[in-house]
C-alpha cells in the first residue's frame, strides 16, 4: 500500500501542488477528527490523503482557471470522485474508494467514514485560500455553513471544530 500511497502523492505534487496542499490538510484535520473520536487516525490520514485522488485525471487546463467554470467543466470535476473510487479499487485500496466515490455527496445517510473526510473536505476548501473564485470563511462561519447543511453527525462537526483549534494551537507554538 505504502508504495501505491507514495507514486499517488507524487502524482499530485507534479500535477498541481494545490492539490496535495488540499489533501494533506484534509488528512491533517482527518486525523485529529479520528483520534477526537476514538478511531483509527491513520487509516483517515489515509483517507484524507486519497479523497480527491481521482482529480489526477481533470485535465490540467481546468486547474488553470481564474474564473468560474462553465457546466461542462463542472461536470468534468464532478468525475472525479467516480475517478478516484476506480483508480483506488485498481490499485487494490478498495477500503478507501467509498470515500473517494461519496464525499461530494450531500446526504445525511453517508457512512461515518464518508462523513469525517467529507466534513474535513468541506472545511478546508471553506476556509482556505487556493479557491480562486470565492473568497474563504472564517472558522465559526465554515463550522456553521456544515451545521446548516444538516447532513453531517453533530460529532463529527464538534470534533471538526475541535481539530481546527487544535491545529491552529500546534501552530502558535
């Protein structure tokens, strides 16, 4: 798995380093929800890691825009969850393709796991500022923004918000 993980965050580096910027916190705020949760940090490290995965597979000239997207490239961004799920069951890390198939979905009957990354997804691409055509939120307004969605547990957006501060503390020390 090791290997796989490996050549895949490669990929993402020499594809757009927002990306493996994204993933990486992603998994970072992933891990904190787990452990604040009591599950298996590494396995949502993981998780974090590949979610986006299947967006190796946009063209680059789609990564390149300053300006919304028209329909149609929007529906080319969308593939990439069904993208990554397929890219992920080739290369044998069936456990993760779930996440990379469903976190963009937008129903509260998604598995705890879907929940945590999507979540974490969520927060991130909210709060931060690679996202060209809107502005970021702040914590408080991000965490509200996922509690009006009301497809997410209340514990996983509590230990979200817990994750948050923990990383910002790990910060200003």
């Amino acid at each position: 798995m090791q290997k796989a993980l490996n050549l895949l965050l490669q990929n993402m580096s020499e594809k757009n380093a927002t990306l493996l910027t994204h993933s990486l916190n992603v998994a970072k705020l992933c891990t904190i929800i787990a452990k604040n949760l009591g599950m298996d940090e590494e396995f949502y490290y993981t998780a974090g890691l590949l979610h986006d995965v299947g967006k190796l597979l946009v063209p680059n000239a789609l990564w390149d825009k300053s300006i919304a997207i028209s329909r149609e490239e929007l529906e080319i961004f969308k593939n990439h969850s069904k993208w990554g799920a397929e890219l992920l069951k080739m290369l044998g890390l069936n456990e993760f393709s779930v996440i990379a198939l469903l976190h963009h979905q937008d129903t509260s009957d998604l598995p705890l796991p879907v929940q945590i990354v999507a979540a974490a997804d969520k927060y991130e691409a909210m709060t931060s500022l690679w996202r060209q055509y809107k502005k970021p939120v702040s914590h408080k307004e991000a965490i509200d923004e996922l509690w009006n969605m009301g497809i997410f547990q209340p514990t996983v957006i509590e230990a979200l918000a817990i994750a948050q501060m923990e990383l910002i503390t790990k910060k200003e020390n």
